[in-house]
C-alpha cells in the first residue's frame, strides 16, 4: 500500500488509524512537519473543491497534532526541533505574560497597602491614596529609566473590572437610615451642585481660552463645557480614601460621599451629550430638552435595572438552602450583570449597582448562611480594597507614561476656577437647604463639605475615552485634570485631617448597637408617624411606615424562605447581636466563663451539634388570630385612615362650652366690682367676733354695764352642734346698721350688730355661679366694710377692754 498523502490524511483523520503503525510512523511524522502548510493548503486551495475527497476544514488538522507528537522523537525524517538539555523544561513567557503581570501588579498593590499601615508614623501625616501615587510614579519612572514602555490605565479596565467592586461595597453595606433621612440633601449637592460647576467651570473656561491667546483660541464652547462636565464630580473612591481614615461624624460623611455617588448620573449625562453636540453643526432647541430629559432617563432606567436584579437575587437566594457554598456567587454576579446592562444602554452603572446592594442585602441575609454573610463582606472588603490600589498605583504610573501638554494659563485657571466653584456652590446651596432641615448644617460642616470635594481617577478615565479626531486638546485637558488630582488628593487630602482636629468637629463614635437602642429607635419611628397622621401631614415617616407595612405584607413573603419571612424586625435584630456576641466570645476563648448576659440563644449558635438550632414560636390557630384580629378592630382606634388637617375653624362646638364662658365672665366682673369698691369705701371701726367679746366679758365683767334697753342687744345665732367655734358664725350674713337697704330706724340706732343664720341652698342650685343675696353690690360693698376695719387707736395703759358707756 502506498503512503497517503498528507491532504488525504488531513481530509479523513480515521485513514490514519486503519494504517498499520510501521507504515504509518513515516506518513505521520512528514504530516507533522508539514501540518502548517497542509492546514493553510488546505483551508485556501481544496476547501471546497469540486470531486475527489473534500479537504476538511481547519479544527481536522488540529486533531492530528497530540498523535504526530508522540513521533516526533523517533522520527529521522522531515526537519526535527532543536534538542533541549532537558526535554521537560523550558521558558515561555508569553505564555503566561498576561495573568503574571496582574498577579504582580496586585502583589504590589498589596505589598504597598501592608507596608502603609505598618509605618504608624507616615500613615498618621499622608493619606494612603497619596503614598500609593507616589509609588506608581515611582514604578512607572523605574519601567521607564529601563527602556520599557509603562502601562497606562485603560479607560475600558477601570471602569469594567476596577470600579464596580469599589461601588459594590459601598453601595451593599450603605447606611441606609442616614442616606434615605438626608436623600433631599444629598440630592441637591449631587445634582445642582454638580450641574452649578460644570457651567460656572465651562464659561469661565471658555472665557479664559478666548483671552488667553493663540494657542487656546481653538478650544470651542462646547469643548470646554465637555472639560467642566468630566472635572466638575466629586470622585467616591477619592472620597472614600480619605474620609474613612479621618472618622468624620455620620453626616458629613453621608453627604460628600452620597453626593460622590449620586453624581454619576449627571456626570455620565453631560458627558455623553456634550460628546454628542460636539459632532453636530448646529444644536436647536429640541436636542437640549432631549438631553434634559435624558438624564431623567439615565439616572431613573439606572436604579430601576438594579431593582431589577435585585429583586431576583433576592428570589434567588430562597432556594439555596441546600448548596451553601455557592450563595455568595449570585450576590456577585447579579450585581456585576446589573452594572454591565446599565452599561450597556449608555444608563448610569454606578446607580444600578447601588440600587441592587441596597435592594438585595435584607432579604439575601434573611436566606443565606452566617458563613455566606461572612464570606460576602470580606470578599468585598478585600476586592474593594485591592481595586482602590490599583487604581492610585495606575494613576501615578499614567502619569509617567502618558503624554501632556502643559498650559500654564489653562492649567493654572483650571485649578483655581474648580475651587471657586466648589466653595461658592456650597454655600449658596447649605443657605438654601438650611431653610428646610431641622437640624442645620454650621460653617465648620459647610467648610468640611467645601474642602472635601476631591477628584480622582474617574474624570482621568472619562478624559482618557476622548477621540483625538474630534478633541485634539486632550492631552491638554489630561494634564489640567491629573494636576486637579493632585493637588485634591494631596493638599486638601493631606491637610483635612488637621483642620477637622483643629476646628474640632464632631468625629464619628465607634459604639455598637444595642438592643435598647434599636428598641427606642422603632419607638420613636412609629411616634412620629402617629403624630403625622393625627396631624394630617404626610411626611418621610408616614411614607417609610407605608413601604414597611408593604413589604412586610406582601415582598418578604415572595423573596424570604421558612418562617423569618414572619419574624418581627426587633426578633431578628436580637438574634443577630446573639449571634455575633456568641462569634466573638468563641474567637475571644471565654467559652468557659460565660456572662449572664448571654441567652440560651447564643449557647445554641455556638454549638449547634448538641443543642437544636430552631427556636419554638408559639402558633396559634386561624379561629384564633381571626378572633383577636377582630377584637383589636373593633376596640382599637384606626389611626391609618385619612384625617382632616387641625384647624380651629372647623372644630366641632361643645355644648357646655358657653355655660363655662358665661360663669367665668361673672366671676371677673364680681371680682373687677370689689377692686372698685375697694376705693370707693371709708374704713370702718374694727369690731371684734362674738367670741373675743365673750372672752372679754369673761375677763373683766365689771367694765361692761349693760344699757337700761338690754333687750335691743346684738343677737348673736351660734350653731349648736359647736357653740365655741367662730367658724360658725356666717360672716358674709352679718348685716350692720345702715349696710342694708333701708335706711336705718331710731330703735336701731344702738341696736348693733345682728347676726343671722346662713340659709341652706336648695338642691341642684351652684353654690358658686348661682348669684344669691350676697351676690348684690350692697352685699358686697357691706362685705368689704367688714374685712377692712381701718386704722384704730391702741388702748392706754389700765384701760379695760370694753370701756364703759360704750
């Protein structure tokens, strides 16, 4: 049998299997040597020739190589490799180039960051962003001095692989009470403030280009407003960079790093429509209401894909009860698909990762395994981290390894302009927003927020996407924005620090959350909404109560598994402390000293072998809930139905409220007529209570001598249950000579005083606002000769008490 040719092994490989194997080896290894060119013989000259055997296509000679290989040795024909010292060993970097350059790249970053926190005493003066630039210049001038060309930091790289995890982490461990309580706030300085200094900063920069002379006179309006767009947001990683080693209070840091975040939206909308102007001959009205519009839709579509995948993360999680292992894989890649769809339609990426955190992370934590919850914050924690460094390491190397064009007078008003802004922007807006917020924000906060404005490797990338076809000032406009950088991350990042220690604000208090507090805390939430629904106001409660009621009615029972779909917010929050205090007193070795603090809960946690895991909840029958349902329906006062505003106009009249009126208008006109009586009367002579004139009468009976008409005495009425009490006597009834309203008759004229009874009042009559016979003005006038006597000469020395002839 003739040896086959190499085309019609290639074209039927099974050919060289029928053969005998010593009359194959050197039909096999010519075919090895010339498995090259057969396969480009093959895929240009017989594929798809007519009649004979058809040549196979490409992947048929592949498939021959692993068997030509095991000949290759043995064979003396054809044109063998070199021989190697060692057949096994040998050198191809190329190989592995590319994973070997980023696991030393990442080595590095690591390395750096490890060796930052070891040298207490620089770390405490620079910032870690501002030492780990300074190392990627470093290493971009050592790869340089070698004759290497460094590696640039790829617009495409930072905002696919570096970003995300750095937004992911944010935006999943978000503090949320202190985001949603400030969103008005935080909204204001990302939107207005952004949109304030990308025009203030573009006109001024337009400005400064038509008067700053030949070499700028180019640069258009819409050039310099795409400049402003790209130089004018607050970078987060920059944000958090610094903030997270200075422990600023929770809300300042909220509010610059919310502002830092939220911001994206804006910054990806001008820049993409000013991107676009920029290649129209003409722009009219209807494309500035549409790129008005569009940021609605960038920023809005952005959140609602992240709810999206959220939502079916959530959903997700419910049935991995039974493969643990992968439960913190669908948190990662829901949210990366959630940034990358955003991406994808031009939508905001950064948005859509921190809708579907905040979205996502009660109701995965209410599914997953403690473990899974552990293995997802230091995975993002540690991911986070990583890119962070990359990112300033890269920067610095680009700095070195990029091309620039230095402008002192663009470069230097560009830098000055981005200050001004950003001051002027921040106080005008706080003077606003202080007009709505109960708690204020002071000068020491306005200063905080003003300085804490810093820029970061976001506008370097977003500058680096520029076309040089359509922008040939980029190079111009990379170093205006690495020399912003600079002296964002390194002045104001290198002197916050002192200036918050020296203005003495208020820092961030590392205590841990407790049962009492968290108790108090939904106490407070569900006063306030109590007092927004009596008072008819709808405010953030209300609506915060609504949200919970719905998702506690209807989405928890969707996206939670088992029974912790129906457990208590307050439940589930005690049993978190339990377990985490549990967790910590087993790392800390105080298993054996238990305190009396910890419940049988956490001795469950801790060794679930021998104590069962599931908590006993009592159930109760559905006859039952019915029934109390229905009893705490009927009896309970329904405070979530709508009410009517307070308004004194419209409040119902009540019946005894005119009785009350009148009764107290009496009372002020008695008491305004005694006032006037009071100047109108001549003081009277003293006289004594029946009972002094009975003590002394009893003293000295000798001094008094009673008249010839003994009988025209005064007659004194003594109640008999208590003839000794001068209680008795009803003083208001005394009528005097000449008080009544008669004039006074001859026989009465050493009558004296009469005394007479008080009459008892008939039943269902007021004593009090029932006017009587004492109730007259000549009741009243004789009253008040009685309780004031007037001045009274003072007895002379053996003078008897009742002097004779009196």
């Amino acid at each position: 049998m003739a040896c086959l040719s190499s085309a019609h092994l290639s074209a039927d490989p099974h050919l060289a299997s029928l053969l005998p194997l010593s009359h194959s080896e050197g039909c096999l290894h010519g075919l090895q040597a010339n498995a090259p060119r057969v396969s480009e013989t093959t895929r240009e000259q017989r594929w798809g020739e007519p009649g004979g055997i058809t040549a196979a296509p490409p992947a048929t000679a592949q498939e021959v190589h692993p068997l030509s290989k095991q000949h290759h040795n043995h064979s003396a024909e054809g044109h063998p490799k070199p021989r190697k010292a060692f057949p096994v060993l040998g050198i191809d970097y190329s190989h592995v180039r590319i994973p070997f350059e980023i696991s030393l790249w990442i080595l590095l970053a690591c390395l750096m960051k490890m060796g930052f926190h070891v040298m207490s005493s620089v770390s405490k003066v620079v910032p870690e962003s501002c030492l780990l630039i300074v190392v990627g210049l470093l290493v971009g001038g050592l790869i340089k001095a070698v004759g290497e060309k460094p590696p640039i930091l790829k617009s495409d790289i930072f905002f696919l692989f570096l970003l995300p995890p750095i937004i992911l982490d944010a935006g999943y461990f978000l503090p949320l009470r202190q985001f949603t309580e400030n969103l008005g706030t935080i909204l204001i300085f990302a939107v207005v403030g952004t949109l304030w200094n990308a025009f203030f900063l573009g006109g001024l920069m337009y400005a400064v280009c038509q008067i700053g002379g030949s070499g700028l006179n180019h640069i258009g309006l819409l050039a310099n407003l795409l400049f402003g767009s790209i130089i004018s947001a607050v970078d987060p990683v920059a944000v958090l960079a610094v903030f997270e080693e200075i422990h600023i209070n929770e809300l300042l840091h909220i509010l610059v790093f919310g502002e830092s975040l939220l911001n994206d939206a804006v910054t990806v909308v001008l820049y993409h429509l000013f991107e676009e102007f920029a290649n129209f001959e003409q722009v009219t009205i209807i494309d500035i209401i549409l790129g008005f519009l569009s940021f609605f839709v960038v920023s809005l579509g952005g959140v609602f894909v992240g709810v999206i995948y959220g939502l079916i993360a959530a959903f997700t999680s419910r049935f991995t009860s039974n493969i643990r292992v992968i439960e913190p894989l669908f948190v990662f890649l829901y949210s990366y698909m959630a940034y990358l769809s955003a991406e994808l339609f031009h939508l905001s990426g950064i948005m859509a990762l921190i809708a579907s955190g905040v979205v996502m992370r009660p109701y995965v934590e209410a599914n997953i395994s403690h473990k899974s919850h552990t293995t997802i914050k230091y995975f993002l924690k540690m991911w986070s981290s990583v890119s962070e460094t990359l990112i300033f390491i890269f920067l610095g190397v680009s700095t070195v390894a990029g091309q620039h064009y230095w402008n002192w007078t663009f470069v230097i008003s560009t830098l000055l302009f981005c200050l001004i802004a950003r001051v002027l922007g921040v106080l005008v807006l706080t003077w606003f927003i202080n007009k709505f917020r109960i708690v204020k924000l002071t000068p020491k906060d306005q200063f905080i927020i003003a300085y804490g404005g810093l820029r970061g490797a976001i506008a370097f990338s977003l500058c680096y996407l520029l076309d040089y076809e359509h922008f040939n000032m980029r190079d111009m406009f990379l170093t205006a924005i690495i020399t912003v950088i600079f002296f964002t991350v390194f002045v104001q990042g290198m002197t916050i620090r002192p200036l918050v220690d020296l203005l003495a604000v208020k820092k961030k208090q590392e205590t841990k959350r407790s049962i009492n507090e968290e108790i108090h805390t939904q106490f407070l939430d569900h006063l306030l909404t109590g007092i927004e629904d009596i008072c008819g106001h709808y405010g953030h409660h209300h609506w915060k109560d609504k949200l919970n009621r719905f998702n506690k009615k209807y989405v928890k029972k969707c996206l939670i598994a088992g029974e912790r779909s129906k457990e208590p917010q307050l439940i589930a929050f005690y049993h978190k402390m339990e377990m985490k205090q549990a967790i910590e007193l087993v790392e800390s070795g105080g298993l054996g000293k238990i305190p009396s603090t910890i419940s049988a809960v956490s001795i469950q946690n801790i060794s679930p072998k021998t104590l069962p895991v599931d908590r006993i909840v009592p159930t109760l029958s559905k006859d039952r809930e019915e029934e109390i349902r229905k009893i705490l329906r009927i009896n309970l006062q329904k405070t979530r139905q709508r009410l009517r505003s307070y308004n004194r106009h419209t409040l119902v009249a009540d019946p005894y409220e005119e009785a009350w009126n009148q009764m107290v208008l009496r009372r002020q006109k008695m008491r305004q007529a005694d006032r006037q009586n009071a100047y109108l009367t001549v003081p009277a002579h003293k006289i004594d209570s029946p009972t002094m004139s009975r003590a002394r009468i009893g003293s000295d009976p000798l001094a008094y001598e009673p008249k010839p008409d003994s009988e025209n005495l005064p007659i004194i009425t003594i109640d008999p249950a208590s003839p000794q009490s001068p209680e008795s006597v009803d003083l208001p009834n005394e009528v005097p000579k000449g008080c009544g309203g008669l004039p006074p008759s001859p026989e009465e004229d050493e009558e004296g005083l009469v005394m007479r009874p008080k009459e008892p009042s008939s039943p269902g009559t007021d004593d009090v606002f029932t006017p009587g016979t004492s109730d007259s003005p000549s009741s009243q006038r004789m009253l008040r000769c009685l309780s004031d006597p007037g001045p009274r000469q003072e007895p002379e020395e053996g003078e008897p008490f009742i002097p004779k002839g009196q």
